[in-house]
C-alpha cells in the first residue's frame, strides 16, 4: 500500500478573476515559495508533500477537489500569499476551493493561510470554509498539526491555544490560538521544494522580459531578506508577521539556492522577492561579488525603497551581477499624500535614487497609487506627470484599496468609509473594483483616472520610442498589443 499524503499545499488559482483576458498569455504565473518554502521545511522533517499550484494549471476549484478525493491527503493547506496585497484578490477563490474540497472529499481537512487568513483567522473559519487557520509564519504550526493528525487520526482535535498559530473550527465550535512566533534562523531553512514547482511551469513579467519577450520561462523567486522595517499604513506585508520586522539570509544561502535554479533548472529570468532588497548594503555587496565571481548570469528585479539606496557604487556593481531592474514605490509625487499614509520621502531622496539607478543602467519600475486619502484631482495629475516626465521603463499604476489586515483598513472601518462587499472588489483589474474614496473624489472618478492615467503614459509617443530604442521594436509592439486589450469595468 502506498504512504498515505501527509499535506497537500495547494495555491488557488484566480487568474480570470485577477487579470482576465489578459492571463491568458500576457500575465504573469508566479510561482507559490511561501508554499515551496513550507513543502520544504516538512519534508526535511520526515512528512510527505505535494503541491499543487492550481494558478499555474488554470484549475478550477471543482478540479482541485476532484484531485483532492483521490489523493485524501490527511492536510490540504490553501495558501494565497504573504508578500503583498495579491493575497485579497486570492481569497474569493480559496473560499471556493475550500468549498469544492469540502463537497468532493468530505472528511479531508482544510487549512488556510496567507495575509488575510492571518489578519482574520475567525473570519476565515467561520465564512471561508477553513477548518483551520494559520496565524504567522506555517513552518512550525503546520508542522506541528501534521504530526498530530498522523500520530492520533482525522478525529484528532487540537486544544484552544494548543499549537501556536493554529486556530481551528469544529462545527459551530472556534478553538482560538495565537500568531505563532516568526521563524527565528532563516538561514535553516531548506530552500524552496522547487522539485515539486518546476521553474519551467513560471512565467515572468513581461517587463521584466522587454529584451527576451520569448524566454520569460523559466522563472523562479527567490528571498535575500524578509519582512520590512517600515510601517506604511495602506500596505500589507507585515500583516503575517503581526508589524515590522526584517530578517536576513546569508549571500551564501542565497548562492547555494541561484546555483540549483541556474544549474538544474537552467533560470535566468529572477525576482528578488524582498520587499527592499538594498536594505543591508554589505549583504547586497558580499553578494553581488559572489555572482559576478560565479560567471552565472542572470536577469534579477527587485524592489527597493528610494531612501534605502545611498551608494552609486553599489548600484553599479548590483546591474554588474544581473540586477537589471528596480522597482521604487513612489506612490504619489505630492509630498502632502505621501506623508498622509506614513510614507514622508523627500523629493530630493526620491529623485537622487532615481537618477542614480538610470546612471547605473538599472531600468526602473514606478510604483504609484491614485486616490491615496489626501489626493485630489490636482494632485493625482501631478503623479501622472512625474511619470511620464521621468519616463520609467514601465509603471504599475494602481487605486488606493484598504487592504484588510492594513493600517489604512482599520482607518477606514473605524471611519464608516465604504468598503468592497466582495474578495473581487479589491482586485485592481476586476470589472467590479472599488477604489477607496477620498475626502475630494469619488471611488468611480479615481479609477477612471487611473485607467485613462494607464493608456495616456503608454501610448506616449516619447514612451514608445524610448521602449523602441532599449529594447527593440518586439517591447513597443508588446506594449500596443496590451493597450488593445479594453479593461472591463461595470457602470
Ligand atoms: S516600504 Fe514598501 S514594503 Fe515596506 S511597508 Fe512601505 S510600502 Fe510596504
């Protein structure tokens, strides 16, 4: 007889929600390492895993449960995300895939985690079809439930506070717990099972790819560091951690695993999931130097924060060892928004960091939000010109959410400020998104902002010959293939 599945990590899949015509060919598929990362760390510790990334196999939640009746794992953990906002967008098809498993292999257990499930462990159990929850980082508290499954059954129950981390619901009953205490050693921690989430299955950005737009597989995702130290109030990294916080891997871990990835799996295309990668100079540095010593060539993003870059020499040496992109959240060029939700640079920082990194031949990525609370009309239309002014090799524009699990969410609730009624509405590309409103301007008239804000910087004829001229003619008829795409948003 053949080894029963201890867990079955599976990563919802959304891509129609999130993007849809656009998720057919132009969107990216990352790859789930929170749940790599966890497979992992179980199966050094003896448990059978699996992972199934139902995102990348575009399976429905119907077809996840079908697969979950026939493996009758004695775990499904549906993970959606811990590093950024993502994560909300993914609950409305964990809740489904929670569901479907339920009704196709009733008695399986499922657990959730990710950023919301970790802000709202309750809320989960009681509305999401969670039999538990996941408070904080999974290694431990999964790790932990597992052996109690395997040792005393699916009967087994665990106590209130029992595992850290591990709340769960039994009928009507909620067994609470707490966050489980971040994982202290990062550098114990065994690289992600990519074995199990083959880099060839992943497909970067199409920016990040505007000078190989036909090799964006494979792709993979690796961490230099983790968390961040700063507490901007509309963004939802911390949450899983509970607040600020930051923890570093050596270079040498970071090599051990850019070697499996370059040499087992042939990857170049790379992003550096830190949420700022050039926090800790000498890191970055002693790194650096082991990857132009190493010969392996690679294509890295990166996000960064402006006042975290103070060395021109150290951006050199970063493009030098592959860093071909940076991503800055600049979020609004009026400082008046910025310092409104805790983020206070200052112009001259701003602009010294992004000056540096274009003198380095890094390509950057502007990062920058419409209808933060202190935006009007003025002063989002001071940020689309920063924009175009400055040129960026390609911008994300995105409306303001109240993430729930932010700061700004709590802000908003406190307030009675409206609020999506469903997971959908947070989605930046959903037909149904609701854009937080501000004291001056109304949900609606930010996103056709935004929207118009989107076309207006992309169909800029200084835009595309720039495009044209870095990286050839395939990026700017990239990019005109995407402004045919209508976004489809309801009246
Ligand atoms: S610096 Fe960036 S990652 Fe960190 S809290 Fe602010 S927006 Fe989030």
């Amino acid at each position: 007889m053949s080894e029963a599945l201890d867990l079955l990590l599976v990563f919802p899949n959304n891509r129609a929600r999130a993007y849809g015509e656009l998720g057919v060919d132009i969107a990216a598929v990352i790859p789930p390492v929170q749940s790599g990362l966890t497979a992992a760390y179980l199966r050094e510790r003896g448990c059978t895993v699996q992972i199934l990334d139902a995102d990348a196999l575009e399976w429905a939640p119907e077809r996840v449960g079908q697969e979950v009746a026939a493996l009758r794992p004695r775990l499904v953990m549906v993970s959606t995300d811990h590093v950024n906002s993502g994560d909300v967008t993914k609950m409305a098809a964990a809740g489904e895939t929670a569901r479907a498993i339920h009704a196709a292999a009733p008695g399986v257990p499922v657990l959730m985690d990710g950023v919301v499930p970790s802000a709202y462990p309750k809320w989960m159990l009681q509305d999401e079809g969670a039999d538990y929850v996941c408070q904080g980082e999974p290694y431990d508290p999964i790790l932990k439930l597992v052996e109690k499954l395997k040792a005393a059954g699916p009967g087994a129950r665990v106590a209130k506070r029992e595992i850290p981390g591990i709340w769960a619901r039994y009928g009507d009953m909620i067994v609470e717990s707490f966050r489980a205490p971040m994982f202290h050693n990062v550098d114990t921690l065994p690289m992600t099972a990519w074995d199990l989430m083959p880099p060839a299955n992943y497909r970067a950005y199409h920016w990040h790819c505007f000078d190989r737009l036909d090799r964006r597989s494979p792709y993979a995702a690796i961490f230099t560091n983790l968390g961040c130290p700063y507490g901007c109030t509309f963004c939802s990294v911390n949450v899983v951690a509970g607040g600020p916080n930051f923890r570093t891997h050596s270079p040498d871990y970071v090599m051990k695993e850019l070697e499996v990835l370059k040499k087992v799996y042939g990857v170049t295309n790379v992003r550096i999931l830190d949420n700022v990668f050039t926090i800790r100079e000498d890191l970055v540095e002693e790194l650096c130097d082991k990857i132009i010593a190493s010969g392996m060539e690679f294509n890295f993003w990166a996000y960064s924060r402006v006042e975290s870059v103070r060395n021109p020499d150290l951006l050199k040496k970063m493009r030098k060892a592959g860093i071909r992109w940076i991503c800055y959240g600049i979020e609004a060029a009026h400082e008046r928004v910025r310092a409104a939700v805790d983020k206070p640079s200052n112009p001259e920082v701003i602009m010294r960091a992004l000056e540096w990194t274009r003198e380095a031949g890094i390509w950057i990525l502007g990062n920058f939000i419409f209808g933060l609370p202190e935006d009007d009309r003025e002063s989002m239309q001071m940020t689309l010109d920063f924009a175009k002014d400055f040129n960026f090799e390609w911008i994300n524009f995105y409306c303001a959410m109240a993430y729930p699990g932010t700061k700004l969410y709590d802000e908003v609730k406190a307030a009675g400020g409206m609020l999506p009624k469903e997971w959908s509405g947070y989605g930046q590309l959903s037909p149904n998104a609701q854009p937080l409103a501000t004291k001056y301007l109304a949900s609606k008239e930010i996103l056709a902002f935004r929207d118009a804000a989107f076309i207006e910087y992309n169909s800029n004829p200084r835009y595309l010959d720039m495009l044209e001229k870095t990286f050839g003619r395939d990026a700017r008829d990239y990019v005109l293939r995407i402004l045919k795409h209508k976004l489809v948003r309801n009246p």
